[in-house]
C-alpha cells in the first residue's frame, strides 16, 4: 500500500524537481547501455539509492505497473519516475531525454548505413560494457529481491517464471500468470464466500486502451502516413523485448509493405542493439533508411508517443491498486515474475558477456566498486566500454 512515506520520498513538482529529472535522464540516456535490465537496474541506483526519491516497494509497484501495458518497459519506467519526481512536466521532459541520445545516435548510424552501406559494429565497445551490466543488474535483483520476495508464495512464483523463462516460456504468458496465480492463491477464500452470497466485493479491473492495428493493403510506394501510423501500432499492442520487436517489424516492413530486406531488418536491430537507451530506437534506423530525416522522425514519434499515453492513463489508476485485495495481489504477482524474467535475462547476458578471464575480472571489479564502495553504475559502463575499446586495440 502506498503509504505517507513513500509519498514524502517522490514529491511531485519538488522545487528544482524538473531540472533534477532532466539532467539525470538525459544522462541515463547517453549510458544505458544493456537492454531493458540493465536500464532498470541503472535507473534503481539512481531514484531509489541515490537520491532516494522512491522506496524499493514504490519502484517495484511502478515497474509492475509498467510491465502491465504495452511498450518499452524501461523507458515507461523512467517515465513514471520522472512524473513522481517532477509532475507532468517531469513525464514529459524526462521520458523525451531519456530516449532523445538513443535516437540521435541512431539516426547518425543511419545516415553512415545510408551513406556508405555499412554500421559501425561496437563489438569492443560491448566487450567491456557487458560485463559491468552484469554486475549493475545483479546488485539491482538483490536489492528489488528483498523487498518482493515476501513470504514462500512469492518466492515460489518468481523461481517458477525463472525456471519457465529459461525453457522457452513466453515472457507475456508468465508476466500474466504470475499475477494471475498470486491473485487467485491470496483470494480463494473470497471466491469461495463469494460463490456462497457471503462476498459481494469484485475484483478491481486494471484497464488499458490499445489502438488497433493499421490495417490495408501492402504498398510498395512509401508513404509518411504510413510509416507513422504503422510504427504507432507498434508502440500501442507490443509487449515483450527487442525480438519480439524483430518479429513485428519483419511482418511489417520485410512482408507486408517490402520497404526493407531480411539483411536491412537486422542491420537496423543490430544498431538499436549497441546503441544505449531503449531498443526501440531501431524504428528511428528503418524510418531513416526508407523516408530519409523526416521518416526518422515520424518513426520514433510512432513508436514512443504510445508509451506516454500509456503511462498517463495508468497513473490515476495506481493509487487504487493497493486498496483492493484483488489487484494489489495480482500486483505482487507480476513484481516478482518481473524479478524472475530479470533474472533469466541476467543468466542469458552473463552466458554471452562472461567469456574469458578478461570479462570476468570486469564483472568482478565492477561488482566491487559498485556494491563497497557505491561508484555510479554510469561510470563503471563508460569505464567498462573504454577498457573494452582498450583491450580490443592491444589484442
């Protein structure tokens, strides 16, 4: 439940809030680098430890919350922080600085894909960064862990997404699950009085608008309107990561309208991958490379506008999640499978980034200065990177 507490710990409209959230966003947004984990993990050490404007338990509500709508989870995150911190202006300000570096480094990769028919790879770059997000996403876990887990039921449930995840599970089906079967399990009593006339209290329902898809026939000839409504209906119905991403964009721009080929597609997803910010920027690379500067705009506009949207239509919704048994449990239910889905992500990222003694003396270093002696995880990314450019260039 949302309590006094958390309240005096996110102000809104706190004086100098809105300068506060613009400058720490924008940073972010320049050295989140790792994917929505890593984003997450990065935004906690700065709102929750840091500066101390929410409490784990606020910040773990307001990631459940994100992960119930559609869209980039991270980036609706650091949305929601930046309206608990600054009010609507901070939703705004804060959202657009966040994905405004990502967006801009993209384009520039595009415009040298465009230009000279190749993408500056990073591979060094990742080299070194991977293995400090290894270290920034398990401090984060540890810390989100003991405020979620609480009691065997949650335990349980996140070690079951986890487990699930890792053999293949679809991250929506287990997101939804989780919250289902908190839900049920805290409530059975109620259902069984309810059955018997004793209960006449229903569940809250927690409702989001989703546009529908664009729908038509295929074009050949490329159309402004249609790319941006096409990405708008992206951004509006789609959960899930950057391959679920992949599979959208292939329906739409490799089969259905055939702006793009199968090697563009994932030349685009390769540079949203190696960019920082959100992975969603891979729609700012395939609207520069099928409609030039204004495509670009038109499709970053297309994809994030929704997350926005969804996150102001949430907001006046969450402080009654809490009040009601129904939806405050469903609630933990999607925290701890979040939890669970991280984890997953962590096992997945520490199989790739952990692969000589190298990067596993930079995880371990990392993880060091991170947890004794409190560096900025935005630091030991950019240190991380540069040590990776370092040692590509030495071997």
């Amino acid at each position: 439940m949302s309590t006094n507490a958390e309240a005096e710990d996110s102000p809104l409209n706190a004086p100098g809030g809105l300068r506060e959230v613009a400058l720490l966003m924008f940073r972010l947004g320049w050295t989140a680098f790792g994917g929505p984990a890593a984003h997450t993990a990065m935004l906690r050490d700065e709102v929750v430890v840091r500066r101390k404007w929410l409490t784990d338990q606020h910040f773990l509500d307001l990631m459940g919350a994100a992960n119930l709508i559609p869209g980039p989870n991270s980036t609706e995150l650091v949305i929601h922080s930046s309206y608990q911190r600054a009010g609507w202006r901070g939703l705004v300000v804060g959202g657009s600085l966040f994905i405004l570096p990502a967006a801009t480094l993209v384009l520039l990769f595009a415009w040298l894909y465009v230009e000279y028919g190749t993408t500056t790879t990073g591979e060094w770059l990742l080299y070194g960064i991977k293995p400090v997000v290894i270290a920034v996403v398990a401090q984060a876990l540890w810390g989100l862990g003991r405020a979620a887990l609480r009691g065997p039921l949650l335990t349980a449930v996140a070690a079951g997404v986890l487990g699930l995840y890792l053999l293949g599970g679809n991250e929506i089906a287990l997101m939804f699950g989780g919250a289902l079967l908190v839900m049920l399990v805290r409530n059975w009593r109620r259902l069984r009085e309810r059955r018997t006339g004793t209960l006449s209290i229903a569940p809250t329902p927690v409702i989001f608008a989703m546009l529908g898809a664009v729908s038509g026939a295929a074009l050949v000839e490329y159309s402004g309107t249609r790319l941006f409504l096409t990405f708008l209906k992206i951004g509006s119905v789609l959960y899930g990561s950057g391959y679920v991403l992949l599979a959208f964009l292939r329906n739409d721009f490799v089969t259905r309208l055939g702006w793009l080929t199968e090697q563009q597609l994932l030349d685009a997803v390769a540079v949203g991958q190696f960019t920082p910010g959100p992975v969603f920027t891979t729609a700012t690379f395939v609207g520069y490379v099928v409609g030039g500067f204004p495509g670009a705009v038109l499709a970053t506009l297309g994809i994030f506008i929704p997350a926005f949207f969804f996150v102001a239509l949430s907001i006046p919704i969450l402080p009654h999640i809490r009040r009601s048994p129904w939806t405050a449990a469903a609630l933990d239910g999607v925290n701890v499978a979040a939890l669970g889905l991280m984890a997953a992500v962590l096992i997945e990222l520490a199989g790739a980034a952990l692969v000589d003694v190298m990067t596993v003396v930079l995880a371990g270093l990392a993880a060091v200065l991170l947890i004794r002696f409190r560096v900025n995880s935005a630091w030991l990314v950019l240190g991380g990177g540069l040590i990776g450019i370092v040692w590509g260039q030495l071997t």
